[in-house]
C-alpha cells in the first residue's frame, strides 16, 4: 500500500486535526510533497507538532521521510517511460516528477545503505590484484563507467558488453580478482553464471544488486540497493542513478584507502590529460571564429 492509500484507508481513525493534515494532503499531494511543514500547518490550520504526529501515524519517520514516501507514490505512471509520469503529462510536469523522483529514490538508497558492506567492498577493491566490471543493457553503461572511473588506478581493470567475453573473463579468473557484477533484479540468470564461474576459479564477486536476489546470493559479498523501482515494466531510472552513484562512492573509497602517496599519482595522471583538451581561461576569452 502506498502512502496515498494509507492515508485514505486511515481518514475515519484520525484526530480532528490529523484529519485536517490529511485533507490537505490528498486535495494537492504534488504540492504538499514541495511544501515545507511550516507551510502545510498553515494550509491545513494546525501547528507543526500536529504534522510532524501524522507522520508518525503513517509509518514515517518524520516529515522528510513521509515527504519521500509521498514522492514515490505520487502517480501509477506510464509503462516503459516512467511509474511517475502520467499519460496527459506536460513538460513542466514531466521534468518536474523525474528530478523529484530522481532525488527521493537516491536519499532512500543514501538511508538504506550498509555501511560496514560498503567499507568492506572497498576492501576487496584494494586487495584485488585486477578488477572486471560486467552488467547487461542499462547496466552495462554502470560497467563502462566503473572501468573509466577505475581505469586511472595502477591496477588491471577489465570491462565488457559481450557475453562470450564476459564468460570467458570469469573462467580465466584467479585468486585475488574481483569479479564486480551490475543487476538492479538480480535475476539475470547470465549474471548469476558469471559469479558461479568466478567463484569456481577462486575469483571474488562483489554484487550491486536487490537484497536476498539471486545474485546476491551467488556473491561474496551483496551491496543492496533498495531502490523503488520496477524495472521489468518501467525503463531503469533511479536504479542506473544509485548505482553509477554506488560506483563513485566505492572508487573515492579506493583512493582514500590507498594513501597520499597514490592521490599523487592521480594528481600525475590529470596533469597528463590537461594538454588534450583546450586552455578553459583562453577559449572563453576568445572570440568565436565566423
């Protein structure tokens, strides 16, 4: 049951006041979703305190979780496109629900991450002797982009979209790789081959996958992302955000870990890169050419 439903199935087991806030809610749910709770108490004539009680009688936290949850159940959404975007949408309503749901989705991943999991898979990213990144479809671009993230670090990185490649890859795997596997689902059954195989072979697999899914399962270790997103209907969204963001988390945790010595050597490697592209200061003091 989504939050717009808990409310109205709770209406009539409200207080007088509860019952205010919850009105307000449901007349305008976008706008209470932006509203501060100094705003909705007005809007709704009651004090903050009273707010801040109808929350907690959701579920909620508080006012910024209930706010979240809101955000996630504002729309049934269309199919391939988006769950928060309805048929009639216009653009300032379109643009609007995807950075809102973008936002919401990234602070609950941000609650719900395991730290300790999160410190120790930077720790199998350390100790590896060389590193493979692998994902399919939307998720494979997530791959690509932890090879170009890792790719500047003194360590082997290997990435690929083909399947046979990837395949082998694990097969060829040894002791002291890691294997990192992409699936929001988990349930890609391809995925789930590869960290057999490269367990088989004595590599490690770290999975960024749905907790308790079969991949995670399969891994030796499981970062779950808790994402509110269904990706066998609706085209990946919020999941590709978490994990390119996951992604960024896990390599400054590889470059803090590795010391100031190896933060030199990055320090190297951009200085290296500076002649490749164009004097930013010069090219925006002259003229475009006609």
């Amino acid at each position: 049951m989504n939050i717009q439903d808990k409310i109205q199935s709770q209406l009539e087991l409200l207080s007088k006041s509860e019952r205010k806030v919850a009105e307000t809610i449901l007349a305008a749910p976008a706008e209470a979703m932006h509203c501060s709770i100094a705003n909705l108490a007005k809007a709704a004539g009651v004090s903050e305190p009273t707010v801040n009680r109808f929350c907690h009688r959701m579920g909620t936290k508080g006012f910024p979780d209930f706010k979240l949850k809101l955000a996630q159940s504002l729309a049934a959404g269309t199919p391939y496109v988006s769950r928060h975007v309805a048929e009639h949408d216009g653009v300032d309503a379109y643009t609007a629900k995807i950075f809102d749901s973008a936002l919401a989705g990234l602070d609950q991943v941000r609650r719900s991450l395991d730290m300790s999991a999160v410190n120790r898979a930077v720790d199998l990213l350390t100790m590896s002797k060389k590193i493979a990144f692998f994902g399919l479809g939307a998720s494979a671009a997530v791959a690509h982009d932890a090879m170009n993230k890792f790719f500047r670090f003194n360590i082997p990185v290997f990435y690929s979209d083909d399947i046979v490649m990837q395949r082998m890859s694990c097969i060829n795997s040894n002791e002291g790789d890691l294997v990192v596997l992409i699936s929001h689902t988990g349930r890609t059954k391809h995925l789930v081959e590869l960290a057999q195989l490269a367990r088989e072979n004595d590599a490690m697999v770290l999975a960024l996958t749905s907790a308790g899914s079969p991949l995670a399962q399969e891994a030796t270790l499981a970062l779950a992302l808790d994402v509110p997103e269904d990706t066998d209907v609706y085209m990946p969204m919020i999941s590709r955000l978490a994990q390119l963001t996951l992604i960024d988390v896990l390599a400054t945790g590889f470059t803090l870990r590795r010391g100031e010595k190896f933060r030199e050597n990055l320090k190297r490697v951009k200085e290296a890169l500076k002649e490749s592209r164009f004097d930013k200061e010069s090219f925006i003091s002259t003229p475009t050419a006609r």
